[in-house]
C-alpha cells in the first residue's frame, strides 16, 4: 500500500471508526475506595491539567472536522471530537465520584485558527501519549489503586493511542495530497511541529507550568518514590510499543518519543557507576538541555 495514496486513506480513517468502543463515563463501574486509595486518588497533581486539554480537545476538534471537506476524514475527525469529549466527562465525573476539589474551570475559547491548532494538537498528544502509556504501567505496577480503576482506565489510553495512531496517517496524507509529499519537505515539516510540541514539554517541567504539555511525566514520581529514569523510560518504551502493536502494520505509528528515549536509555545504561536520576531530576535535565527533533 502507498502511503498518501486513496487506500491509504481508507485505511487508516476505517481503522479508526471501525474500532470505536460505545460507553457512558456516568454509567461505568467505579469503585468504592478506602480511605488509602482515595488520598492517593486525591493527590494526583494533574486532574485540573487532564480536564482542561480534553475539554479544549472535544471543542477544537469538533469544529474542524466541521470544515473538513473529505467526507470520510471528516467522519473520523468528528468522531475523535466526540471521544475526546467524552474524556472530559469521564474526568468529570471522576472529580465528582470521588470528591476531589479543583477550582472553576474557564470557558472554552476556540483558537483563531483551527488547522493548525488541531495539527498542534495532535503532535503534543503524540508526545504525551508516550509518557502517559508509561506512567499508567509504573501506576499498575505499583498497586498503586484498586484494580477497578485501572480496568476503566485501560481502554481509555488504547483511545488515546487510536488517536494518534490516525493522527499521523492524516498528517501524512494530507502533506501528501497538498503537494508536500517529497520526504525532506515533509520530514522537515513534522520535525519543526514536533520541536514545538517538545519545546512546550520542556517547559512543563519547570516549577511555573504555563504549558499543559507533558503533565503525565511530571506526575511519574507520585505513583513510586524509587522511580529512576532509567526504569521510567523503559517502561515507557515497552508500553508504547505494547499499545502500538495493536494496530494494522501499514499504517505509521508516532516514532519521536519511542526513539528519543532509546536513545537517552542507552546513554543512562552507559553510567553504571553513577546512580540514576530519578523523574524529579530529569525535569532539572530537560530544563538545561536542549530539545531535540527527530
């Protein structure tokens, strides 16, 4: 199959309708939690973050799928606006359940210019995504909840993974079909997005948090103390790949995130004398560092 081309297309926007999942977040089966459960549940320091970006998402997202003029991208793009929705509720009714307190949240403003706010988007939630995978294992691994929870939340990550997994192909194909196929224009066009998209990352580490990005990775440590860096990226690596192994093997998957922290992996593994930095160093890291673009 060639990439850009109309079975291409077919390809990655039925893969994604096809595979939806019908639920109401207010009718699953939440648990009851002890008092040690519900602290822990409490204290997680990202819920205003993760009901904020979901709530922008839904209305981003559904209003550009409703200028999108390919019928069938714009049946796709209409549905992620949906899921992404219902993530907000799911959140939602999370907060609710379990009494936790955040403050009033703003309107929804929509950005001025909507395609390239969705492409943004899509390559911060790619970025994202990767760590989200990640700290979803170390969480499980840990028991850190009772097991309910994470059986509600297993599937929402594999939503997430869906999303990003069309997101690529859509980028692809659109780059393509607008005359930007020729590799090095292309290449050079996801790399300056993935460079924002990891520039903000970057800056979600520091201790003032303009950015919504990355809030997954910066909440690693609350789920194990002992965490180092070396374990959390392969963890990460491992699940990403776990998520991804999913989907039909035509179609792209997100390649940054899985390649950069090989490569810091290796480089960790190179310093056996020296002892790992956990999560909470690595922000201090990122922060002198530079960002790199695949």
């Amino acid at each position: 199959m060639k990439i850009g081309s109309f079975d291409h297309k077919e390809l990655f926007c039925r893969s994604f309708l096809e595979s939806y999942r019908e639920y109401e977040p207010e009718h699953l089966p939440w648990p009851d939690l002890d008092d040690v459960a519900l602290a822990r549940l409490k204290g997680i320091p990202f819920w205003e973050k993760a009901l904020d970006i979901e709530r922008e998402a839904g209305t981003m997202v559904a209003s550009y799928a409703s200028i999108v003029q390919d019928p069938l991208i714009q049946e796709a793009i209409a549905l992620q606006g949906q899921e992404e929705s219902r993530h907000a509720r799911l959140i939602q009714t999370l907060i609710h359940r379990y009494g936790i307190e955040i403050s009033p949240r703003p309107p929804v403003e929509l950005p001025p210019n909507i395609e390239p706010a969705f492409t943004n988007f899509g390559f911060e939630e790619c970025l994202d995504s990767f760590f989200a995978f990640g700290l979803f294992e170390v969480a499980h691994e840990s028991g850190f909840f009772p097991e309910q929870l994470f059986a509600i939340f297993d599937p929402i990550l594999d939503e997430e993974a869906r999303h990003i997994v069309f997101f690529v192909n859509w980028f692809t194909y659109i780059q393509i079909e607008r005359g930007q196929g020729f590799l090095p224009m292309r290449g050079g066009k996801t790399l300056w997005h993935y460079g924002k998209a990891l520039s903000n990352l970057i800056v979600a580490f520091g201790d003032s948090d303009p950015s919504s990005t990355g809030f997954t990775a910066k909440g690693a440590n609350t789920f194990a103390d002992d965490l180092t860096l070396e374990k959390f990226l392969r963890v990460c690596i491992q699940a990403n790949h776990h998520r991804m192994s999913k989907y039909d093997s035509r179609l792209l998957k997100p390649r940054l995130m899985p390649r950069l922290a090989g490569a810091a992996l290796r480089v960790v593994q190179l310093l056996p004398q020296r002892r790992s930095p956990d999560v909470g160093s690595q922000r201090r890291m990122l922060q002198v560092g530079e960002p790199f673009q695949q």
